[in-house]
C-alpha cells in the first residue's frame, strides 16, 4: 500500500509521452516527465514521494520536500487567503495551512514552525502550527545519553523547550546552552536527565567522552591557530567561553582537564598553552 506524503519504492509500469505510471497496487500513479531519471524504463524501481496535484490527483515526484508526514520543520509562506496560507515546501505545489490550523493569521514572507500531517478527511498532505498535540512524553523512545535531535520550539523563564525527535518534549536549560538560539533552529544533543514525571533534560552536543574527544580537537586546532596559547581558563567568563569555543564552561574545563592529562596542554596563570 502507497503511502501519500512519503518516500515510496514504487515499480514503473508503462511509459507515455508525458511521463511514466508507477505501479501503486491498485492504481497507477503519474511521475511526469520533468521527473523521469534518464535511461528509465518499465520494471525499473524508483524511490518517488507522493502527494496530490492541484487537481487532487495522486502524483509521484522524484523531487525531495523539506519535509514529510511527522516531520517539524521552518517553512516560509508565499500566500495567505481566507481559506488559509501557502508554504514553500520545495514541490511545485504549495504546502496548505488550513485558518484552523493556525495560532494567528499567517502573513506572505513570514517563516513558521510547523508540523506536516496527513488530513484524515481528504488525504491530502497538510501543515498546523498545532504542534503540541502531536508531542507526548507518556511513553518514551529514549533514554538517559541517548543521541537526540532537537528543535528548539519555544523560550521558558529556565531556557527553551526543545522538540526531541519529533516526538517528545524536553528541557535545555539555560547554564547547559552554548550558544544563543532562534525558534525552529535544529540541532543534535542527548539525553542529560529524565525526571519524575517523564520530564526531559537535554544538551547540545555529544554525550560524555565522544563529546571530550570532539571538543579536545577543537580546542587543539584553535591553540595552533592561535601560536599554542589562548587566554582563557576556569576562572574565564562562560559567555566568553561560549563566543570563542562553541561549548559551554563545564565542557571547557573537562576537555582542558583531560588534555592537561594527556600533557598535550599546561595551565598558566592566565590561560592554556600548548605543548610540544
């Protein structure tokens, strides 16, 4: 059974003047022409993505969406009706965010968060601002320094509510951001905590000693870019560490802590150098 709003394998059945028909068990489904991969033929497997045309036909495309059913991502609106707005998606047909769907009246040229579903009542693909129906916490597909990504959904007074997987919520915290963050950015992290309550703390970043490893490349890299000294330490501001490192106080001095181990660095009264 083909799956609209998604990445289907399908068998090319029969060529026309106008495309190929793919063979979608019991219905044939349009790849038209400007799609057909050169040197196609009947019997050959292609990996389409399906969605309905302006006139509700069902149609295959070998173009890639920003996006499929499940996903959450930041799109930006080419037109808004009464009837609701228009997202460029990266297809020749617009994404449609129903009035319903909409915490306010989207407006052309504005970028939104969205989440991208399949509307039960006409199956056809469709976006809502509606995100947090879609997000549970009640059974989790993670656990404690599990690799995650992460979109950063709203701000709190404690950080920012992050998406995880599109599937969960969770908490980065302010002491654990390594950088400033915008609504919709994506990022990679982990699992640092889960609380009582199923409640989720995350980090950007790699989780324990791969994330170490990562970082004492970066710091080495910066120290030879820098003739072997930079003056920064564990008394050094956090932002500061932030700016120039990418990675939070915490991470500086655990990297710093283990390449002093390795003698690959020494501590000065006033920052790092490197060893020979």
């Amino acid at each position: 059974m083909v799956k609209t709003g998604e990445y289907n394998i399908l068998k090319i059945k029969k060529e026309t003047d106008f495309g190929v028909f793919m063979d979608g068990g019991d219905q044939e489904i349009l790849l038209p022409k400007r799609y057909v991969p050169k040197g196609a033929k009947p019997g050959d497997e292609l990996e389409v993505f399906l969605y309905h045309d302006s006139e509700n036909r069902l149609i295959a495309t070998t173009d890639r969406p920003y996006g499929v059913v499940g996903d959450v991502v930041t799109l930006k609106a080419v037109d808004a009706t009464e009837q609701g707005a228009f997202l460029d998606w990266g297809l020749m047909k617009d994404l449609f965010v129903p009035l319903s769907q909409q915490m306010m009246r989207m407006r052309k040229g504005q970028e939104y968060l969205v989440r991208i579903y399949l509307d039960e009542l006409t199956g056809r693909v469709a976006a809502t601002e509606k995100i947090d129906p879609y997000l549970s916490n009640e059974e989790l597909t993670v656990k404690e320094m599990d690799e995650v990504d992460l979109i950063i959904y709203r701000r709190t007074d404690i950080g920012f509510v992050t998406i995880i997987n599109n599937k969960h919520t969770g908490i980065l915290h302010k002491a654990d951001q390594v950088k400033p963050y915008d609504i919709g950015d994506r990022l990679k992290g982990f699992v640092k905590a889960i609380r009582e309550g199923n409640k989720i703390d995350v980090v950007p970043g790699k989780a324990g000693y791969k994330k170490v490893e990562d970082e004492a490349g970066k710091i080495l890299r910066l120290l030879q870019e820098h003739d072997g000294y930079l003056p920064y330490h564990d008394k050094s501001d956090p932002e500061e560490i932030a700016a120039f490192f990418g990675m939070s106080k915490k991470t500086f001095k655990m990297t710093t802590g283990s390449l002093y181990k390795q003698q690959k660095i020494e501590f000065t009264k006033t920052g790092i150098r490197l060893l020979d």
